[in-house]
C-alpha cells in the first residue's frame, strides 16, 4: 500500500459517492495471493519534501489512510471487501473499515506491525470496531495470523466460502444490496455509523428524528403501499451493469 495507492482508492471512492449509478463498492485485491499485505514500508516516503519540512509532510501523508477509513464510512453505500488470500496490517485495517468481509478460506489476517517496532495506531480503529475490543488488543499485542474461520468466529469477517465460490458470493452479497431502496440504504447506514461511538441517550433521539424524516420520503410511501397491496416494491431503477 504505497501513497499511489491509497490516493488512488480516495479518488476512487470519491467517484462512487458521487455517481448516482453505483450502489455497491467492492474491494479486492489484484491477483490471487492478497487482498492488501500492508504499507510498502520501503517506499512509503512524502513526494515534493524539497525546501519543506519533510517530517510534517510525512505525518501529513501517514494520515492519507485515515482519511480513506473515513471515506469508507461516509460513503453512504455499502462496501465489501473480498478477500482472497493475505490482508495484513494496513490491508487488515481497510477490509475491516468495509461494512461486510467475504472472505475465501485462504484468508489470513494479521496486524503484525508491533514486530517491526510500530503499531497498528490507526487501524485500531477498523479493528475495534469489528470485534470484541481486548480480541483486537490480542492480535495487535501477539501480531498472530487469523485464518477466515477465526477471523468469522471474532466477528470481523461475515462470512467464508470455499476459494472457488468466492466471485458468486460477493457477488450475490452485492446484487442484493444494490437491490434495496437506495435512499434508505444510505439514511440507515449513515445512522448507523453516526451513533456508532454514542451512549444510547444521546444516539436515541437522534434515531427518533430520522424515523421520522425517512418515513415521509417516497420510498417509504412505496414500500409501505406495497405490504398493504401483497406485492414487490418498485425502487428507483436498478443499474443494468455489474454493482461498483
């Protein structure tokens, strides 16, 4: 995970925020072996550092991943990451920072930066909230591998399938989504990550307030007209091509 990359995928998700025909982001790796293995420790060094203070320039540039997490988060779509093989350290960060995680049964998680003298500091973030907290204080103090099963039985990974049926999975995962009533979608999962880290008195009347808003808007008045009426809701029109 070089600065290239990460930018690239802020850009990218940037593109499917915007693009109204984009109902589901899917995150993979290229190739078979990995979903993300983690920063390029060797070449993560800040472009254009010349007559400037290079030091604030790579905290700067270190916050980049950060940044995407929160992307992630405030895209107001849903996310999966498909893993297929190793993601690691940063790469463990940004599956977890999706809403679901298919994985293959080769999987294998791990946020083993304490072994080289760092810490996973803002990937605790993704990790925390994906499991169980002294669960994720575990991995990040050992730096251990998890496997897909594992990784399922903590909680972080929604679910494991055999390598070969992973496309169909995620697949199938993402038609559904994308079939749902796209503003609904999008006020739900904003809920959901906005009372995330609230108590329940202040997450509560929050809630309360957006029940109310999206109860008027039309996709409510269509679903509601159809349980009355015994049939299929009709939502805005599904796109022909495969979900982004």
């Amino acid at each position: 995970m070089t600065w290239d990359v990460i930018a690239g995928l802020s850009e990218a998700v940037a593109r499917a925020t915007d693009d109204p025909d984009v109902r589901v982001v899917v995150l993979t790796g290229a190739g078979d072996r990995a979903f993300c293995a983690g920063a390029d420790l060797s070449g993560m060094a800040p472009e254009g550092t010349a007559g400037t203070d290079a030091f604030t320039d790579l905290h700067r540039a270190r916050g980049r991943l950060a940044t995407l997490f929160e992307q992630l988060w405030s895209l107001g779509k849903p996310t999966i990451a498909r893993v297929q093989g190793w993601a690691m350290a940063g790469g463990m960060g940004l599956a977890l920072a999706c809403d679901l995680v298919v994985a293959s049964e080769r999987a294998r998680f791990g946020a083993p930066e304490l072994d080289v003298g760092l810490w996973p500091y803002m990937v605790t973030v993704p990790l925390v909230r994906s499991m169980a907290p002294k669960k994720a204080l575990e991995l990040m103090m050992t730096g251990r591998v998890v496997d897909a099963a594992e990784g399922e039985r903590l909680g972080f990974v929604t679910r494991v399938v055999p390598h070969d049926e992973l496309d169909r999975a995620v697949a199938e995962l993402a038609a559904t989504l994308a079939a749902k009533p796209p503003e609904a979608m999008r006020a739900g999962r904003d809920s959901f990550y906005a009372v995330w880290d609230e108590a329940a008195v202040q997450a509560l009347p929050y809630l309360h307030a957006m029940l109310t808003v999206t109860s008027q808007g039309a996709e409510a008045a269509e679903g509601i007209a159809a349980f009355a009426e015994k049939r299929q809701p009709s939502w805005r029109a599904a796109p022909t091509s495969d979900p982004g």
